[in-house]
C-alpha cells in the first residue's frame, strides 16, 4: 500500500496526470520538462512552492476601510428615524431614496470588487508561477465553503483566500483557528453574534459534520458545549478583524468529545483536531479532490497514518500521495471530470491564449455549475458526476466556442432576468470583442498539411490519449477534402476534441 512510483513509469502519460491533478494542465512542453525531471524533482516543483516567488500585487481595495462603519451606520439611522421619528410623507420617502442610494452604491462597489476577485484568482490558477498551492486555495474554497453573497465584502473574500493560501499545506489545527476567527467565516456562520446567553450552534456543527469530522461522529450535545465554549469569538467591525470579547463568553463547565474543564474555542479545535476520525476525514476528502472518488478504505487508513505521524501536517501526506502509484493507478488517470473552474484554466492553459475578461470567465463557469466565491450551500459543490448534467454539458460544448473562436451565446435571453440577465449580456458583449486562438501556437503550417499528423498532435495536447476510431474518423471526415488545413479549420477540429467526453475528463 503507498509504494513510490518507480522511475521506470514516469512518462508522458504520468507527468500529464500530475500536471493536471497537481496543477491545472498545460502544454506538451511543460510535460516534456516534467518527464526529464523524474518524479521526485517533479512532485517537488509542485509541493514545494514556497520557493518559487510569488509577487502578485493585492487589489488596492484589500484593506480596512475605515468609512464602512459609518455607511451603514447611516443606513441604519435612517431606517430609525423612518420608524420612530414621526417624519412626514415627503421626509419618509426623501431619507428612503438616501438610504436606497447608498445601499445601492455599497452593494455596486462591492459586486465590481468580487468581480475582480474572481478574475485575479483565475489569473493566479492560469498562469500564476504557484499552481498546486492555488489548486489548495480551490480545494479549501470548497472545504470551508463561503459565500459573497451573506458576507457582503470583498475584503473579507480576499481575506479568507490569503488564509487558504498562507496556511494551504501547513498544520492542520492551525488551518482549523485562522478559518474559525476569520472575518469572513465568522459572518457566514454567524459567530459573530454568539454569547454566552444565546450561543449561536452553526460553527460549532459545522466545523464538526462538514469541516473536520464528519456525520455520526458527534452528538447534539457536543454541538451545544462547543457553541458554549466558543462564544466571545466575534468581529470588530470597526477593525474589520476578530476579536475576542470576554464578557460574551460562557465560563462554566463543559464537556465536549469526552474533555471536561471551562473549554474555551481554542480547547475546542485542539480537541477535534486529535481526534483519530478527523485524520480520516480530511485524507479522504483530499484523496477524492486530487485522486478519485473511488478509494479503499484500507488507504485512507494509510494515508490517515501519514498525516498523524507527520503532525497532521498536510504537505508530507500530499508529497507521498503524489508519489504514490496508487495516484498513478489506470482507475485514477483520466478518470475525473472537470469542474468548470478545472475546465475553464486547463483549457485556456491548453489552447495557450489569455483569459478571457472576468465577467466572461465568470459567466462561463456560472454556466456550467461553478461560481466562485458563491458555492451553492454550506456543503460546497458536490463535484464528480454532478457537474456533468444535460444542459451543462451541451454548455461545455458550446462554451468552447467562446474560447477557440471567440463565438457563442452565454445566456442573457428573454428567459434570463435581472442582474443575471445583464451579466449575461455584458459577457456577451465582451465575448465579440475577443480574439480566435493562434493556431501557429498549437501546430505549425507545415504540420498543416498532413491530417493525420495534425490530429496526432491535438490528440497528445489535448487529451494525453487516442481518440476512438470513430471520433477519429469524424475528424478525419470534417478535414477530408482540403489541400491545406487553413487557421479556421483547425480551430474547428479543436472545438469538436473539446466536445468530447474524453475531453470533459482529468
């Protein structure tokens, strides 16, 4: 169980896994240079990314903003004096249009920010120089699941990425108290406003059944005394940061997970920490995000052995699944389908070409299930076979058009409504006013001119794999014909390897 991948495997087909398992996929060059590099060398390129520099600037908005306060102390004055002032009709609906204004500007402001947010963090997984530690920051993004929408600030978004990437393979306890005391967690699960005389129970259930330990393994009442032990964990508004506030927090005794004492929230978090399952927990849910959502019970004990043995620390547990050939298995390779934010990088990453302009990524992904900075619920997104549905994949199909020619409708119709509606339409707009693939970068005119050859090479950059006779003989019929395969048509032959379910799989 967990032996080392031996040199004599590495090759073409295992450095395409890792690159795209690790990472977010790439071009035959970069696995070439993953190939010479051997295994070891190659895993490390990815796990050790601290020594790879990073000076990707912050938004110049990711900072405390010491007005806010005062904003929605004014909305909320206005709200008073429109219930217990006595003003009159014409007052009422002036301080209503005040306060209307405001809010709107606050929630414009922030909706550009997150915008921003979000094509900043695709740029990082795209192009950045550290891939697996944003490929870490999505897994937590859906581990610690938390949306813009409740949170309401972009700063607090921005925030809470840093943590994931700060703390990404580090120790597992202190990744668990920088998500419990971040800003934009203790607003999502509303710690915020816990004290001792109304405990608020949703971090203290949370970080139990969906973040470290999983269902069954808990009673109600280890929820109560770890909401009890929690309180006073709460946010200065003012600093935009946690604070701990002594006169919110219970004192009294508590028994949590078989511990008894005057527990406070960091007992609490070192208790569920040492607990064997969580070492169970947080391997299989790694192993399902980098590996498979098959697994024998009898590896995730392995793995969970590692991780303990390591201090719980998660950079030697990922090292050794990376090296692993159970991680190189035929059941593992090619066998996981694409999230949208997966499918977006990898393929702009394949067809070397630029991101296309946030609110165009943003719809593309929204379109296929995945928003970033919005997951659907407390729980994430599934993931696995549920991305795949009959609408999102005749999506897919269509969207790499948006990406190969720069062509195809994103939504926005009479069915669409609102802000969603708007957006869509935006995208579209943008859509038009973007550039085709260069194809000089993908295959050479000279290779051009043998159908075979050209689709001997999109076969290797796109798929790592064969096509099936019949796929290929499609192709070959689509090029059938012509002298010289022109820019167009191979532009076109892309588009249909991207329509294929070979090309929805990583």
């Amino acid at each position: 169980m967990l032996n080392p991948l031996p040199a004599s495997k590495w090759n073409y087909t295992t450095a395409a896994h890792l690159l795209n398992r690790a990472g977010f996929g790439g071009i035959p060059l970069e696995i070439e240079r993953l190939v010479k590099m051997g295994p070891e060398a190659a895993v490390s390129s990815f796990v050790d990314y601290e020594n790879i520099p990073d000076s990707t600037p912050a938004p110049e908005w990711a900072k405390p903003d010491p007005t806010e306060v005062d904003r929605y102390a004014e909305i909320r004055r206005m709200e008073r004096e429109n219930k217990v002032g006595n003003p009159t009709d014409d007052q009422k609906r002036e301080l209503e249009e005040k306060r209307r204004k405001i809010t709107q500007e606050e929630q414009r402001t922030q909706f550009q920010r997150i915008m921003e947010l979000r094509g900043q963090w695709l740029e990082r997984m795209a192009s950045g120089p550290r891939p697996f530690q944003e490929k870490m920051v999505l897994f937590w993004h859906g581990h610690f699941a938390t949306s813009a929408q409740k949170v309401r600030s972009a700063y607090f978004m921005w925030r809470q990425l840093e943590t994931f990437r700060q703390h990404a393979t580090g120790n597992w306890l202190e990744m668990l108290d920088a998500v419990a005391k971040d800003p934009a967690m203790l607003v999502w699960l509303d710690q915020a406003q816990s004290q001792r005389a109304h405990p608020n129970e949703n971090f203290a259930r949370e970080v139990m059944e969906l973040f470290a330990l999983g269902e069954g393994h808990y009673t109600e009442k280890d929820i109560t005394e770890a909401a009890r032990a929690m309180t006073g964990w709460s946010l200065d508004r003012a600093r935009q940061d946690y604070t701990y506030r002594p006169f919110m927090h219970d004192s009294g005794q508590k028994t949590f997970l078989g511990k008894t004492g005057n527990l406070n929230g960091r007992d609490i978090l070192e208790i569920i920490a040492d607990q064997p399952q969580t070492g169970l927990f947080m391997t299989g849910k790694l192993w399902k995000f980098f590996a498979s959502e098959d697994h024998d019970p009898k590896l995730i004990a392995a793995l969970a052995e590692i991780f303990r043995a390591n201090g719980s620390n998660f950079k030697p547990l990922l090292r050794t699944i990376f090296r692993s050939e159970e991680f190189y298995a035929n059941n593992v390779i090619r066998t996981q389908v694409k999230s949208p934010v997966q499918w977006l990088v990898s393929s702009v990453r394949m067809l070397d070409r630029d991101l296309p302009p946030p609110v165009v990524c943003n719809q593309l992904t929204r379109n296929l299930g995945q928003e970033l900075l919005n997951p659907p619920n407390v729980k994430g997104w599934d993931g696995g076979l549920s991305w795949i549905t009959t609408n999102n994949l005749l999506s897919r199909y269509n969207e790499a058009a948006v990406l190969v020619l720069a062509e195809g409708n994103m939504g926005g119709d009479s069915e669409a409504k609102g802000v969603d509606r708007m957006m869509a339409q935006r995208a579209n707009q943008m859509t038009r006013q973007m550039r085709a693939i260069n194809v000089d970068k993908i295959v050479s005119p000279e290779a051009r001119q043998d159908k075979k050859k050209l689709l001997a090479i999109l076969e290797k950059r796109f798929l790592q794999a064969k096509l099936t006779d019949k796929q290929r003989a499609v192709l070959l019929d689509f090029l059938d014909g012509r002298d010289y395969i022109g820019e167009q048509e191979v532009r076109h032959a892309i588009r249909l390897i991207m329509a294929t379910p070979e090309y929805q799989l990583t």
